[in-house]
C-alpha cells in the first residue's frame, strides 16, 4: 500500500493547483477582454474558485497580471532556451544563436497564445505603462541574460550589447511579420533571415569583417 503523502504536502499541492487554476481563467479573460475591461469575477468563475479565493492568492489584478507575465514569459523562455537536456541549445555559440533565431521564429507556429500576449502587453501599454515594464524586466532577467551568456562564450566585446541587437533584430520581424500582417504584404524568408543574423553576428567577433566576410553577407542579403 502507497504512504499517503503528509498532510501538509496534500495542502501545498491543493494550493498550487488552485493557483494555477486562478492564473488559467486569468489568461483567458485578459486575453479576450483586455486589462481594463477585465473582471475578477469571470475569473473566479473560470476557476471555480470564489472571487474572495482569488485574493488571497492576489492582491489585486495587477498583481495577477504580473504573476501571469512571469509564468508566460518563463514558459516561452524555457522552449526557447530548453526545459530539459534534450532540448538545450548546442553547445557550440554559432550554432547555439541559429537554433535559438529558429525558435524565436517559429513562434507563430509553436507558440501563438504568447504572441497574443505580447500583442495585449503592446496594447495597454500607453494606459498602463507599468504592465509593459512587468514583461521587459522579466524578458530582461532570463532572456537576455541568456543570449549574453552565448557572446561572452566567444572573444568579443560588449556581448550584452551583441545579445541586444541579436534579440532585437528577431524582436522587430515578429512584429512587423506577425503582429502587424506584414508577412501577408512583404514576406521574409525566416530560414535567409536567421541564417544572414548569426552570419553577421559571427562574423563581427574578434575585429573587423574580411573582404570574404563581407562578400559572403552581400550575397546572403540579395537571397533574403
């Protein structure tokens, strides 16, 4: 016969699925309505939970809202990065930002809720400025940390500011291609786009471009 576990583990247990639940009805509805029009008491219910259960696990909604920033983000940063061993990046940089430039944009494929995310964060970010700073902060204190490790891995110089244009370069097509529909008015090759990135970037380490470096991007640009 299996050992019940001790009663205070079934409690912690009972807590976390009650809290996951909460942060589930809460992405649905901010997904669906948006911040402002957002309402506790729809998210109770789709919680089955009562709205005097939701907060005691959230001050209020911004503070729910910021608890979903941090599982969102964390969990696309865990497929970018990878949760497990077999999914970790190569172990060699070059390849490592090449696999990582094809996650990113997959995204629209792999990951379309985050996307709509992201576009709801972008959306209430006039009225609500401290919700988009939420997001960066947490996209700032795993992500690029991340990619920074990937430079410093390599003899450059300023690899934070290289993870920098490297993510921001990957940022601004997912926002021109998939955000604003510019895939179906200018479409980019995603795999000339990603391969021409970790080019450029690759070859800026250790000085200036060759003369064949600086050919061999010429003719990846014309193929984009």
């Amino acid at each position: 016969m299996v050992p019940s576990p001790p009663a205070s583990s079934a409690r912690r247990q009972r807590s976390l699925r009650k809290r996951d639940a909460i942060l589930e009805g809460a992405r649905g509805e901010f997904l669906r309505h948006g911040y402002a029009a957002a309402s506790m008491d729809r998210i109770a219910a789709a919680a089955a939970v009562s709205k005097a259960t939701v907060y005691s696990y959230f001050l209020d909604k911004e503070a729910l809202f910021r608890a979903l920033t941090e599982q969102m983000v964390g969990h696309r940063l865990s497929g970018l990065f990878g949760a497990s061993p077999q999914q970790a990046l190569p172990a060699e940089p070059a390849a490592a930002l090449r696999e990582l430039a094809n996650r990113c944009l997959a995204s629209r494929h792999t990951h379309p809720e985050f996307l709509s995310f992201l576009r709801l964060v972008i959306g209430e970010s006039e009225r609500f400025p401290e919700l988009a700073k939420t997001f960066v902060s947490q996209l700032e204190r795993t992500g690029v940390g991340q990619v920074v490790q990937l430079f410093s891995a390599t003899p450059t110089s300023q690899p934070d500011l290289r993870a920098r244009i490297f993510m921001g370069a990957l940022v601004h097509l997912i926002l021109m291609q998939d955000l604003l529909h510019g895939s179906e008015v200018a479409p980019v090759d995603r795999d000339q786009f990603a391969d021409l990135l970790v080019h450029l970037m690759s070859a800026s380490v250790g000085g200036e471009a060759t003369a064949e470096g600086t050919a061999e991007v010429d003719r990846m640009a014309n193929e984009c």
